[in-house]
C-alpha cells in the first residue's frame, strides 16, 4: 500500500479539534504505521488596518475540511471515520479518493518552491480619503480610487499642482487621513 493524500469532511470550524483527536485516536489505536500526517490548509493573510498597521494571521483555506495522508484500509478508514466531528471523506462511489500530488500542492497552495503565497486584505475602499506618508508624494493628500490587495499597492488621486493626478501607491506609503 502506499501513503496517499485524502480529503476528509468535518463539521466548519472544528477542523484543529478534529486534528487533535485523530492524532489521539493515532496514538491510542496504535495507527502511526497506517496514518502518518494531518493538515489543515492554510494561509497567511496580511490585514492592514486603519493608521497603515498591519497585522498578519493564519486562516483556513478551505473550512470544513482535513487532509489526511494515510494508507487506506478498512482499520484506517475507521479510525479517521469514527474521529468526533469528521463527517466523511471525499471520494466517488461512496469510496475515498486519493489526490494528485497536484491537487495536493494546489489545495495547500504550494508552489514549486514548496511555499505558500502570501495573501493582503484592507479596510481600505475607493473614496477612503488618504494621506501620503513616504516617498516625494509624503504629505499629499488625496482620495482612493482603485484598490489590489494582491500587489499591495492602490490608486489614488492627488491634487499636484491644481490638477487630478493618479498615483499608484504601496499600502505602507499611505495612512487614512482622519
């Protein structure tokens, strides 16, 4: 048999519980040499936040589901089957179906360097007034009107010289203007 990825479904929200009792079910079963890794997939999100503060946490790519690499058998499939708060694999025909290395990286998102991307959120939104706060531009003020969290970088319209000037900006060269 060989060690394969399978997805398991548990109750949203429950997934570190579910890691952790199956990891004890692991222990206590005597199942090391059946079930090996349990993974939850995951991102880090960096939030900016008013004042340009960031903050940076860990959240769950997909709720609601577990992977699990095992070899799959009837003792194995109990185990993780019968671990509170798991409600089932995913799988065709009513049986479990392993995933592709691909599947596997592209659910972990992984990229061939074998790290996960990082991913920006903002309270920021178009008509948010803005002050410039580094660069040749600190100290202008102006008014958002485009934002891309996923190159960190915004829009805004400043007033140079009694005209409208677009200007693209880093989320760490801005603060909300109060």
């Amino acid at each position: 048999m060989s060690k394969r990825w399978y997805v398991v479904h548990t109750y949203s929200g429950y997934e570190k519980s579910v890691k952790s009792d199956l990891e004890h079910r692991i222990e206590t079963m005597g199942m090391q040499d059946r079930i090996f890794d349990i993974e939850i997939p995951m991102e880090s999100v960096t939030e900016i936040k008013e004042g340009g503060k960031r903050e940076t946490k860990d959240v769950k790519i997909f709720p609601g589901y577990v992977l699990v690499r095992m070899e799959m058998d009837d003792d194995a499939w109990t185990c993780v089957r019968n671990t509170p708060g798991v409600t089932g694999f995913l799988g065709g025909n009513g049986k479990p179906a392993p995933l592709s290395r691909d599947e596997y990286n592209k659910m972990m998102r992984k990229s061939k360097k074998g790290e996960a991307p990082k991913r920006m959120t903002v309270d920021l939104e178009v008509g948010t007034p803005v002050r410039v706060t580094s660069g040749p531009l600190a100290d202008f003020n102006g008014m958002v009107s485009e934002v891309n969290p996923e190159s960190g970088k915004v829009k805004v319209v400043l007033q140079i010289f009694g005209r409208d000037t677009p200007v693209e900006l880093g989320f760490d060269q801005i603060t909300v203007a109060l």
